[in-house]
C-alpha cells in the first residue's frame, strides 16, 4: 500500500489503547510521520514502535485520564494530536440477557473513557491554539450486530461525542472525528470470532464486499489524514474504512 507523506516534525500526539492492534499501527504510523507520542494502555507497553514514550493509564479513571494528559503536556511541551483507540468488546447475548455490570463496564471504558479524554485533550489544545482529534468508533455505531447492545450503545455515544464537540470547538481550532472500522484483522477481532465459533473465511466475506478483513495499518493511514492539514474542512465526519460493508 502507498501512504501518502506526511511530516508531523514538531508535533505532539497522544494515543490510546496502543498496545491493540489498531492502536499499535497509529502509534507506529505518527511515529515514523515525525510526530512526537505519548503512548497509553491498561496493559504494559512491550514492543511498541512509534512511542517517544509510555504511560499506563486506566481511561475509565478520572484521575489517571488528567494525569496522563497533564503529564504528556508537561514532558512535550503541547499537544496537537489525540486518538482514542481504548475500548473493549465481549458481549455474545442479546439485550435481555446483558448483565448490568458488563452494561456498564462497557459503557465506563468505551464511551465514559472517551469522553475523559476528550475532556482534557481539548482542554490542553486550547491552550496550544488547536488540534485534531479522533476517536476510533466502529461501524456498530451506525449498524449494530446481533448480540452486542452495550457494545452498540457505546459506540453511538462515542460518535455522539464526537459531533457534538466537533461543533462546539470548530471556531476555537479543535477539528474533531471519528473513524468506524469494520472488520480489522485485530487480536480483538479474533478473540471475538473464536468465542462465538465463527470461521475467519465466513465472517470476512459476510462483513465486506471485498472479502477480507481490513488492516490497522489501513486505519493509521486514515489517522494520519485526519490529524494533517489535508483534511482541514473535515469536522464532525465519521469516516467508514469498512470494505463496504455499511453499503452492502
């Protein structure tokens, strides 16, 4: 695949949930772009290209959200770009049989998670006079699948957010977006087919007219789009890199 160049020499980025699929190809992506990032996940960081740096943080936390953000201000200098990409997804029951406290363990990390970023990443872009954000949404948040009503509810108001902040910030400098992956080949999206007992082949020719399972570097790509200034008219947008699937 050909990236288009970017070069984000001077910039700061913040990125989290680098240690999945999706973020670790971010990670990699505005790393090699130039830019300088602060990466963050629950889990240790291990191998993870791209990083300048490395902070453990729970995104349900309040605490640890402003932390994280006040720190990666405080060790850069600013921050110009920031991607959510925490979320989690394990659901296999229709709403009736949703537990109320994988609802809200849902609901805290995907949609209560963005929300605190959001909230102190554009607080500190304020500050630097702009930025970009972009939240990692999924397709669910446009069309849902069977036996995910918490997981679909938490990616509505993740795209929520996102329009509503892109309007309220757009004259102040803060461009705010979200992308709606489909089916990426993810260490998520496996752990997710073999608990339903689903085939890899089956699942990829169901969820795209292309036939396969997208890549998170095809993600990164659209990431570096929409941090850069060839999409300084893009606000608000949701963007599907899904091979189709939301026009099948």
């Amino acid at each position: 695949m050909t990236t288009p160049i970017y070069d984000f020499t001077g910039k700061f980025a913040l990125v989290t949930g680098a240690t999945g699929g999706m973020g670790r190809a971010i990670t990699a992506a505005l790393g090699a772009a130039g830019a300088t990032v602060m990466a963050t996940d629950i889990a240790d960081r291990g191998d993870l290209p791209g990083a300048a740096a490395f902070t453990s943080a729970d995104v349900s936390d309040p605490d640890q959200v402003a932390a994280l953000v006040a720190s990666t201000v405080e060790r850069f200098g600013g921050l110009h770009f920031a991607v959510n990409a925490a979320a989690i997804e394990f659901e296999t029951v229709p709403l009736a049989d949703c537990s109320d406290d994988d609802f809200d363990r849902m609901m805290n990390v995907n949609t209560r998670g963005a929300f605190l970023c959001m909230k102190h990443e554009i607080a500190a872009m304020l500050t630097a006079g702009g930025g970009s954000i972009v939240n990692i949404a999924s397709t669910n948040s446009v069309r849902p699948q069977h036996d995910q009503p918490a997981y679909t509810a938490s990616k509505h108001a993740v795209l929520g957010l996102t329009r509503s902040a892109a309007l309220d910030y757009a004259r102040r400098g803060i461009r705010v977006n979200a992308i709606c992956p489909g089916a990426i080949d993810t260490p998520m999206l496996r752990t997710a087919m073999e608990r339903r007992g689903r085939d890899a082949d089956d699942v990829a020719h169901r969820l795209s007219p292309l036939g396969r399972f997208g890549r998170p570097d095809e993600i990164a790509a659209a990431v570096l789009w929409l941090c850069s200034d060839a999409s300084s008219f893009t606000t608000g947008h949701a963007l599907a890199i899904d091979g189709g699937m939301l026009a099948s």
